[in-house]
C-alpha cells in the first residue's frame, strides 16, 4: 500500500491523513464525531462496527464513517493493527 498516494489523494478531497498503530486487543467503542471520517486498515484483523452493523475491512479498502455515526474499533486480539484516518468537516 503506497501511503503517500493515500495521503494525496485524501488531501485532495479535503481530508486530513494520519496513521494509527493499536495492540492487540484495543477497542475504542461508541465514537461519533461532527465530520465525515475516512478510515484503511493497512495491516492486522480489525472489526469496525458502524450503527450495530459490523465488518472486517480488508487492508486497502477505504471506509467512509458519515459525520455523527456511532462508531467502533476492535484489533484482533491475535496481533496489532496499523490503520489511516482522516477527518473532514462538514
């Protein structure tokens, strides 16, 4: 995964970027935030919920979190994840 063409191409449509490490096992539960996010895994087993639903986004798929969707982050207790985000505002 080329993370400066990420980043470009985030900045481009007016997100910020940044890059994120947890261990194994973090959870961040019930999240919401007053703009849209973006969200990759890059690597690890990482669970994202969004409004009750959840799924496992592969490394390199773009995940777009609307603006004030409950939101949560679980790494697989297997091993550590690695992931970009970046906000917007609305």
């Amino acid at each position: 995964m080329d993370m400066a063409a990420v980043e470009k191409d985030w900045r481009a449509r007016g997100f910020s970027f940044g890059v994120w490490e947890d261990p194994a096992g973090q959870v961040w539960e019930n999240y919401e935030h007053n703009e849209d996010e973006l969200f990759m895994v890059v690597s690890g087993d990482v669970e994202l919920e969004m409004d009750g639903r959840a799924r496992r986004p592969k490394p390199g798929e773009e995940v777009l979190i609307p603006a004030w969707t409950r939101h949560s982050v679980r790494t697989s207790e297997a091993g550590p994840s690695r992931w970009f985000y970046g906000y917007k505002s609305r």
